[in-house]
C-alpha cells in the first residue's frame, strides 16, 4: 500500500476567548492518499472547518494547535512560514464556502489567479495570462478570454466558486481542500461544481479533503468518509460500507434524517430527529460526547472516552456500543 | 399527566441587567477608559462649582502681580493684567463644558428625528434630507460661525449655534444607519400586527436601541466643540474677551509670546485634557459596545 | 462610473444652490437695513441708492436673488468696504490656501496612512498602543495650541524658521521656510484621523474572507497586507477624506491666522472683523462652493478606486 500522502496525527485545537478556552479539536488523526478523496461530515460547529483550516495554519493567532500534520514527509506544523507559504497554495490549496466572499473585489478574476502562477511558477505575466485562460476553460467558464478582465462582482455565485477552483489547481497541486464549496450555491449549480471536482480528480489526480454537513454530497463524490462530532472523530468508512453499514448511533441518525421519498408502502416513515444538542466545547469531557443523545448510553459511556475500534474491515467507530439495529 | 412541562425552577435572568453587568465589567477593565471618565468628572465638576473652587475672581486684575510665575498664591502665575491664570481656567471651563454639552444636545435634537425619518422612511424623503445633510456639510464649524456673528454678533451663542449645526450631519448619518438596520427587526413587523404605528414605532422600538451608538458619537462630537469653541474664542467669533475662556486667554497670550510664553501653555493642556479624556472615554465606550470584543 | 457621476454632479448643484440661497438670506437677516450692510457701511443717500439700484433692493427675494447669482457667475462679486472687487481679492488670495491645504494633505497621507497599516498589523503589540496613543492625541490637540507651540519653539527660541508671513512660491526655498510649520500643524491633526481611519480600516480588511484566500495562496505577507488589504482599505479611507475637507476648510483658516499668512482663510476673519458684509458674503459663497467641489473630485477618486462603481 503507497504511503498516505498526508498523516495527521493527534490534531488538537484550542481557542482562548475571553470565557475561557474552546477545545473545538481533540485529538483528530486521520489520512490521505494520493488521488484519495476522503469526505468529512458533520454538524456546524463540530470541527471539520477549523481541523482543516489547520492544516497550513491557516487559523488566527488565537488558536494553540498540536500534534502534527506530516505532509510529504515535513510536519507542516512545525515548518517555519516561509517554507510553509511555499506549500499553501502550490501543493495543498483551499477552496472555501462564500465565493463572493473570498475574491478580492479590487482585482480582477486574471490578476487572482495569476498571482499564484506569479509566485509558485515564476510564470511572466503573459505566459500567467495565457495559463489562466486554460484554466478557466479548465473549470468550464464560457468565454474565459474576456472573464479574465472582469471583477468578481461581475460574476454569478457558481462562476465565481469556479473561479476559486482555477486558482486553487493552478499549480497542480497534490491535495485540494474544499471547505463546504457547494453550500452557498443553489441546488441546480451545485451539481456542476461536484462534476467538476470529480472531475479534477480523474483528469489531474488531485486528493480532495471535501468538508461538508450534506450527507448526499459525500455520497456522490467521496471515496471514504470520516464523520466528525463535538471535535471528535466519531466514524470512518469507506463510502459505500459506512451507508450501508452505520455503526456509530451519531451516524445512523444523520443517515435517518435524510429525506427520502415516499415509496407508498405502509405509513409514511417520520423523518427521524436526533433529540438534544451538541455539547459545549469548554470542556473536555472525560466521556463521550454524544452521550447526552444517544439512546445507547450507559454508565460506561458517560464515564469514559470511546477509544477507535475496528469493528468491520476498513471501518473504525469510537463508539462502545456499535451496531446497525435502529438507535 | 399535564401536556406542558414542569418548571424547573432555575432562576429567571434579566437579560438587560445582565447585559449592564457585563458592560460595567468591561468597562472596568479597561482603565484608559475609566481614566478619562474620571478626568470629565472632575471636568464638570470644575465648571459647575466654578464660583467656589477658583482662588481668585477670573476678572480681578492686580497690576502689582503681572506676569508671575507660579508662586504658592497664584498656583499657574497671572497674565498681563496680573489676572490669576488658574481661576481664569477653573472659569473657562464652564464656557467650554457649556458650549460642548449644549452644542451637542442641540445636534442631537435637530439630527436624530430628521435620521430616523429618512432611514424609516426612505424614497424621496430620505433624498431630501441627504440634500440638506449636504447643505450643511458645506458650511464648516468656521465658516458657519462667521456668517453667523455677521447676523447675530460673536457670543457664546454663536459658537453654540456654529458648532451645533455643524455636528448635525454626522448624527443624521447614524441615526439613519441605524434606523436603516433596526427596522429589519423581526420585532418591528410584530408590533405593527399589534396595532402599533409609526410614531410608536419609531420612538418606543427604534429609538431606545440606538441610544449607545449615539453616546459614542456624543462623546466623539463634545470634544470636537470643546476644542472648537476654544478656536472661535481665540478667532473672536465666540466668547468674547474680558469674559474667561480657554480660547480668549489663548488670543491674549498670542501677543505676549515671547516675554511669557507659559501663558499659551496652561489654557492650551486645559483643552487638551479635556478633548482626550472625552476621546478616551469615547474609545472605550465604543470598544466595549462593540459585539466582537470579548474582553 | 458614468451614472454614479452624473447623479453625484446633480446632486452637488442641488446643493450649491441650496448653500447659495442661505448664503443669500443670511445677508438679507443681518439687522438694519442691508444697503447699508452691503454698501460697506457708507450712510450717504445716494451711495445707497446706488446700492439699492444694483441690488435690486425694491424688487421681491426671488428676483434679488436670481440677480445676485447672475453677478455672481459673472465674476461680480460686489465691492468691499475698501472698494476693492471682492471677486478680485478672493482669487488673489485662493492659490496660497490651496499650496497650504494640499501640502498638509500630503503631510497627512505620509505619515497617517503607513501609521495606520503599522498599528493594523501590529494589533495589540506595543507599536501598535503608541500609534493609537499618538493618533489620539494628535485629535485631541487643537491645531492652533499647537501652531503656537511650534512658533514659541522654532520661531522665537529656535530661530530656524520664521513665526509668520508668506512668500510666494516663485521664491520655492522661501515658500517652503514659512508653509513648513503651517502644513505640520495643519497636517498633523488631518493625519490623527486618517491613522484611526486606516487602522479601523484595515482591521476589517485583514479579517475578511479574501485575505484567509490570500495567505492560503502562500502569498507573502507583504503582499497580503500592502496588496490585498491596503487597495480595499484605501476606498474607506477616500469617503472619509472627502468628510474632512470641511475641517480642512476651518483648518486652513486657523493656521493662516496664527501665522500670519494672508490667504484666502485670514480674509475670511478679517472679514468679521472689519465688519465687511459684501466681502463676508462673497468669502462664504466661495468657500462652500469650494467644498462641493472638492467633494466632487473626491467622489470622481472614489469611483475610480472602486471597481464595483466603476465597471458595472
């Protein structure tokens, strides 16, 4: 088996507020193979954003980060920023959730996206010209000639996040992070962008980490799946093992509240809820955190953590009562 | 069995005495803050006290004592009339704390009504009043104050008026900001379904949650007439001289630079003083008020 | 760009009207008669009825006024009370407060806004307290306190520069010895608020979304903050330059009344003064139609800084 592309091992954020610290990561360890494209899935405010975002310490300096992230062999957690700025954007770059949002409004979309061609490839501004313009037929914008010179005001939500995408895989990078990159789309357009990104992978073979809380998303496009809870890793599968086999009661309830369409057999089933709320991440609880919720939960449970077990081939839970019968 | 749920009999918190509670906090941990609170107190102490706290009448002169030094009976030395220099100031204070609070007052008054209707009501009236607002931003404090000493002759009313009217554009401006976002409320739709109309609405929902943002910008715009009701003075187009104002004293000491140039020194950190400590006050305000700090 | 301008051109001649019409009453709301008010004070019967005649006194508000502007934009300004052309003295005397606005102008972007990106940067870190302190205090100074300072010091002790006076810039080494102080203290307080704005400004720049893409990129951090960051800032900082100019105005008239420079800011106090209603009349007129232009200019800077009102 070729060497994970990237080893994250032990990951853990912390966040000092003014009410005290947040521990919005523990102890996250996971990995990426080349051409790998692994989906992380959870609620808003679980974590998966932020684990990611560490990465290439993209975090604000109020944020104490350890453990270590061994990207082609480097820790990139300890590498000093000037390397580190050598590997954003050249060898792991974001694609992030609010494209109007995160293009300069100043400069136009050619100028975005030459500036990594400028600075990675030492590209002159004419050969950067003509590089952009293939990528953004790459990305499948229309008349990408004339593109190049507007500004992104001039472009609509699903053009623009196309836009991010030719800038994040400009130099061909080994792995993409897309951060929710579909979520503050319509429905319609959010399907190209995912083609798109299927396709990225086939034509460039690019890893993606693709981070969403949209279970129907990863079910299209990912290769495996790490489900995420209160900055914990709850579960990780291959795609189709984890929905076909739900271990994890945080899971089967996700998969529980996907909406499927009335089949006319019997009553209608009652889109499941799963009761309660995620826990405060002020704490570190010495139990497990969906304990609260979980209708499996025990003594055991609320005493201490669930270590990762292997329960079925290639599938881990931290769970102490795995299993697939109803919650 | 009862359908509702059992109390729980967790105790009910006022939001809004919570609210105050964590402002105080803030502000308490911020001493620039509490500092120039402290140093506008005593302020408005000085100027309202005048009469008991200055060791000497401001007017008095005594041409045995011109131009002293500090001596143990006059703390700041006198002027050229042998006038005591620190109960000119002591009195001058009023003139600048008068002038700074009642300017202020009257922008207010005149600015957040015409705000809050252009940003609530919005379409041709709000073009209306942006005209005015302009109209009048055209007319800086000074020249404001000159065409109207032409009219009404230099005073302490004049600098009111000058300066008043040239704060009413920047109050305009942010009691329509305001209005603009608060009346996207959901309680504003609420009320209206519960009978209430515009008026109220305006003056019972919008009004009282703009009161901070506009504390801030008082304590930005007071120090802003402190400072320029010293400027009309010293120019002649406000209080006028033998009556004690910071700015008067300033014109005085402006002839007499050379031989006593401490004259120009003491009114001037008077007014410095006081416009810093307003700002300072102002900043920590603003800062606490502000919804991203977490301190 | 085109529609923003022409609708920021028609709302500048709403105002300037506007302005004029006040400027207009103003006069008319001086007590006691205003032909004497206009004809500088002079009692003599047929001098003021010259004065009626010109300024259609007799006719109804409206048709003095229209016939006030129709002078006016013909460059008649009426006389002063030293029967000089008060249209005359206004543009001798513009081009010197002009060379003082815009070298203090320039005082003020120089230091306030690397200052500003400085303290934006360096949030929280001691460089960071003492340009804030300095920017505050800078507010709190009143220019002309610090007008006189600067004269006490450099003037009178110091000897290195003169107190007061102008000399033309034909004589540049001259001009530059008497605008030095001038344009520090003007431009001192003018750079205090452009520092606060800068700072305010970018803070908000470095927070957003585009700078997170930015620094994902791997760009420097230079490039971050004086690209990214300062271009987006910049078009803040313009609106607020454009509600300075009004205290650019005062400003100018204070410094050149401390030292003694005689443009077109010391005319407007003497004006006062001397009691010179036609020439208080014709300094206010200009002075707000200065700043509705200016305001322009600044609106046309704007529009070019922003693309979002330039490219549509």
């Amino acid at each position: 088996m070729p060497a994970p592309l990237l080893e994250v091992a032990d990951l853990s954020v912390r966040f000092d507020t003014d009410d005290g610290p947040v521990h919005a990561v523990d102890r996250m360890s996971f990995t990426l193979g080349q051409g790998e494209v692994l989906g992380i899935v959870g609620e808003s405010g679980c974590g998966k954003s932020v684990t990611c975002m560490s990465l290439v310490r993209l975090l604000p300096e109020t944020a104490t980060v350890s453990g270590s992230v061994v990207f082609d062999g480097r820790d990139l957690l300890a590498l000093p920023l000037r390397r580190l700025r050598q590997v954003r954007g050249r060898e792991i770059s974001y694609v992030f959730q609010e494209p109007m949002t995160s293009l300069n409004p100043v400069f136009t979309v050619g100028h975005q996206i030459g500036e990594v061609l400028r600075r990675h490839l030492g590209l002159s501004r004419s050969s950067a010209r003509a590089r952009a313009i293939e990528l953004l037929r790459l990305v499948r914008i229309p008349a990408a000639d004339r593109r190049l010179d507007e500004y992104p005001h001039q472009l609509s939500g699903g053009m623009r996040q196309r836009v991010m995408i030719a800038i994040a895989v400009a130099c061909d990078p080994k792995v993409l992070v897309a951060d929710e990159p579909t979520t503050a789309l319509d429905v319609t357009i959010q399907a190209g962008i995912l083609d798109l990104m299927r396709d990225i992978r086939e034509r460039l073979g690019t890893a993606i980490i693709l981070i969403t809380h949209n279970l129907g998303v990863v079910a299209d496009v990912a290769d495996r799946v790490l489900v995420m809870y209160a900055g914990r890793k709850a579960e990780e599968a291959p795609v189709a093992e984890l929905f076909a086999h739900p271990q994890h009661p945080y899971t089967i309830g996700l998969l529980g509240a996907i909406p499927r369409p009335y089949e006319g057999e019997g009553t209608r089933a009652r889109l499941q809820e799963i009761p309660g709320r995620v826990p405060s991440l002020r704490e570190l609880p010495q139990a497990c955190a969906f304990a609260d919720r979980c209708p499996r939960a025990d003594e055991l449970t609320r005493s201490e953590i669930p270590p990762l077990r292997e329960v079925r081939p290639h599938h881990v839970v931290a769970c102490f009562h795995p299993g697939e019968d109803g919650a | 069995m009862s359908a509702l749920a059992e109390p729980t009999g967790a105790p009910v918190v006022d939001p809004r005495a919570r609210r105050r509670r964590l402002l105080r906090r803030r502000f308490l941990r911020r001493p620039m803050a509490v500092a120039g609170l402290v140093v506008v107190l005593a302020f408005v102490v000085m100027a309202i006290f005048a009469p008991w706290l200055a060791p000497f009448d401001p007017s008095a002169t005594d041409f045995n004592a011109t131009f002293a030094h500090g001596t143990a009976r006059h703390l700041l030395g006198t002027d050229e009339f042998g006038r005591d220099q620190l109960s000119r100031i002591i009195w001058g204070a009023r003139a600048s704390m008068q002038v700074g609070f009642l300017s202020t007052l009257l922008a207010m008054g005149i600015a957040v009504p015409l705000g809050m209707v252009a940003g609530y009501y919005r379409g041709w009236i709000d073009t209306v009043i942006a005209r005015v607002t302009d109209v009048l931003l055209s007319f800086p404090f000074l020249i404001l104050a000159v065409g109207l000493a032409a009219i009404l002759g230099a005073s302490l009313l004049n600098a009111t008026l000058a300066l008043g009217i040239s704060a009413v554009p920047a109050f305009i401006r942010i009691a329509r900001g305001e209005t603009l976002a608060l009346r996207e409320e959901d309680y504003i739709p609420a009320a209206v379904v519960n009978g209430a109309n515009d008026a109220t609405i305006i003056f019972k929902h919008i009004l009282p949650n703009m009161t901070s943002t506009l504390l801030v910008q008082a304590t930005v715009t007071i120090p802003g007439a402190i400072v320029g009701e010293a400027v009309l003075s010293f120019l002649g187009l406000g209080v006028q001289p033998p009556k004690p104002s910071w700015g008067t004293m300033l014109q005085d000491a402006q002839q007499y630079l050379s031989q006593a140039p401490r004259l120009a020194v003491y009114p001037g950190l008077a007014i410095v003083l006081a416009a810093l400590a307003f700002n300072v006050l102002g900043d920590g305000l603003r800062d606490i008020l502000d919804p991203r700090t977490t301190r | 760009m085109g529609g923003f301008l022409i609708r920021r051109t028609g709302a500048a001649l709403v105002v300037l009207v506007a302005a004029s019409m006040l400027v207009f009453l103003g006069v008319r709301a001086i007590p006691g008669d205003p032909a004497i008010a206009l004809g500088a004070e002079n009692r003599d019967p047929a001098v003021l009825a010259a004065v009626r005649h010109k300024y259609l006194l007799d006719k109804p508000l409206p048709v003095q006024y229209g016939h006030w502007i129709w002078l006016a934009l013909h460059g008649d300004l009426g006389v002063d009370q030293r029967e000089l052309p008060v249209a005359h003295t206004i543009v001798t005397r513009l081009p010197i407060s002009l060379e003082l606005a815009l070298l203090s102008m320039l005082v003020a972007t120089l230091v306030g806004l690397p200052a500003g990106v400085i303290a934006a940067v360096r949030r929280g870190k001691p460089s960071d307290y003492a340009v804030t302190a300095v920017a505050l205090v800078g507010l709190s100074v009143p220019h002309f306190w610090l007008g006189l300072l600067m004269i006490i010091w450099f003037a009178v002790d110091l000897h290195w520069l003169p107190a007061s006076g102008y000399v033309s810039v034909a004589h540049p080494l001259a001009n530059f010895e008497h605008m030095l102080m001038p344009a520090l203290v003007l431009g001192a307080g003018l750079s205090a608020v452009l520092m606060r704005q800068m700072r305010s400004s970018m803070l908000n720049s470095l927070g957003a979304d585009y700078v997170r893409t930015a620094r994902a990129k791997g760009l420097s951090e230079w490039s971050v903050v004086c690209h990214h960051a300062f271009r987006n800032s910049l078009i803040t900082v313009t609106t607020v330059m454009g509600l300075q100019l009004g205290a650019l105005i005062s400003g100018v008239v204070i410094t050149e009344t401390i030292f003694g420079i005689a443009g077109f800011g010391r005319l407007t106090i003497d004006a006062v003064n001397q009691r010179d209603y036609t020439l208080i009349q014709g300094v206010v007129l200009v002075s707000a139609a200065a700043y509705v232009f200016a305001n322009l200019l600044v609106d046309v800077v704007y529009s070019l800084l922003n693309p979002r009102i330039r490219v549509t």
